[in-house]
C-alpha cells in the first residue's frame, strides 16, 4: 500500500479517532477475552479461546491496515483546488451519453468512497475515466458492463 491516499482533514481525523479506539479499548478488551478463555482449560478444545484469538488476529489486521492508510495520508485542502479539471474532492456532474440521464458525483479517496452519498472512488472505473477531463469533455469508461461515454456538464468543489 505504498499508494498516496488523498482525504479530507474530517476523514483524517475521523481515521485518527478509530485507531485510537481501536488501540486503547478494542486492543485490551480482545486480551482481556484470550485471558479469560484460557482459563477455562485445555486450549485444544477451546472454541471460545479460539473465537478470541480469531478476533484479536482480525483486529491487529485493521489497526495495520489504518496505520498504512494513514500513513500514506495526504491532507487536501478543499479552497485550493482546481475545478477547471476534474480532479479529487471535485464534485463533477455527468451526462450518460447513453441514457441521456444526468448524475453528480464526488470524486474521493478510497477510504471516503460512498456510492449512497455520490461519492466514488478516484481508483473506480468512473473515476479513472473521468480524472483529469474538463468542462465538455467526452470520456469514455470501461466498465464490466461494456463501454459507456460521459460528457462532462459542470465541476465543481
């Protein structure tokens, strides 16, 4: 994950947050299970000691992986940016060539990514087809569905 992760400072901190819970609260509570799972007796047949070690595994999986995300972070100021192309943070309204309908999307890290919110990721099909056009812009999309082409109606932030 040596990639750059673009975010807002409200995601930022919001990441910065969850890792602290994670470590300060989740962290202990799991050993604080593995501890009272193995005093139950022999581990080999121990389901519960298991399940515990199964779930300590599956949390310092996520403490690394927010600790790479954030590491990688880089903290982009939503006044300086450009909208005379498309870009991340920019909102860009779409015209499906296809279906003559219009959509408003987002354009965001990863981590933000919320298709309920209009917001996609700048690593999708979308994204990646429509980064870096500008204002009427004809942009052709490879997605699993075939070829669809947007032209580009507005970008905003």
């Amino acid at each position: 994950m040596a990639a750059t992760n673009y975010v807002t400072q409200q995601t930022f901190d919001n990441m910065l947050v969850e890792l602290h819970q994670l470590k300060t609260v989740e962290r202990p509570a799991a050993s604080a299970a593995i501890a009272e799972a193995r005093e139950k007796g022999d581990l080999k047949e121990n389901a519960e000691y298991d399940a515990a070690k199964e779930a300590q595994g599956m949390l310092e999986a996520k403490i690394k992986y927010l600790e790479g995300v954030i590491a990688t972070a880089r903290i982009v100021d939503e006044t300086t940016i450009d909208t005379s192309r498309v870009s991340i943070l920019t909102k860009v309204t779409l015209l499906n060539m296809n279906t003559k309908k219009t959509v408003t999307y987002q354009i965001v890290s990863e981590k933000e990514a919320d298709l309920k919110l209009g917001k996609i990721s700048v690593t999708s099909p979308i994204g990646k087809g429509i980064l870096g056009k500008q204002k009427d812009e004809v942009a052709e999309v490879s997605v699993p569905a075939g070829l669809l082409k947007f032209k580009i109606i507005e970008i905003t932030v």
